[in-house]
C-alpha cells in the first residue's frame, strides 16, 4: 500500500475522480497493525477502482488533523476530495468492507 506524507496528500488522497481509502496510522499503534492485512487485501481486491494509501500520523500530522483523526485506526473514505465514510478504532475485516462496498457499486 503506498504510503502518503503531508506534502502528497491533497494531491494523492483528494483527487478528483477518485474514489480513495486512507488508512491513518502509527507504528506504535497495535490495532492498526491488525487491520493493515484487510486494508491491504481491500486494496488488491479493488485495484484500479479503490485507491489505496497509508499515513503515518506520526510522521505527518496535519492532514490527520485537518481531518479531525483523533484515534487511531482510522480509515476515511474520499470521493472527490470530500469525507463520505470512516470507521475509527480496532475494525474486523468485514466491518471494513461492509464501509466501502456500497461506494465501490457506484462507482
């Protein structure tokens, strides 16, 4: 999953056109850890439809915080430039899909 810093995130995460997942996380964080694999495999499954990445909130902070990212995992969807779902917190692999799934139809 590429990864996004603060200086590629508008460009990257906001695109226009673009339905894109953003998986905000730390290293330190151990239910970020957990989720990455089904964050990860949602990224292969959706390949060329669902855009992928990673944010290192401790290494880039302020698109978390101009996105209001206050725990960790959390996991926003874009569409547009714009918010239109997020799941915060330790998620199982199918809560996560359950929140992309209608937005991948309209795609």
């Amino acid at each position: 999953m590429p990864a996004l810093s603060a200086a590629d995130f508008d460009a990257e995460a906001l695109a226009a056109g673009r339905l894109t997942l953003v998986d905000f996380w730390a290293p330190w964080c151990v239910p970020c850890e957990k989720i990455a694999p089904a964050v990860e495999q949602l990224a292969r499954d959706n390949a060329g439809t669902l855009h992928v990445f990673g944010l290192d909130v401790d290494a880039h902070p302020a698109p978390a915080a101009r996105h209001d990212v206050l725990s960790l995992p959390t996991i926003i969807l874009f569409r547009d430039g714009s918010e239109i779902a997020r799941l915060t917190g330790s998620a199982s692999a199918k809560k996560l899909i359950r929140l992309v799934e209608p937005h991948l139809e309209s795609q």
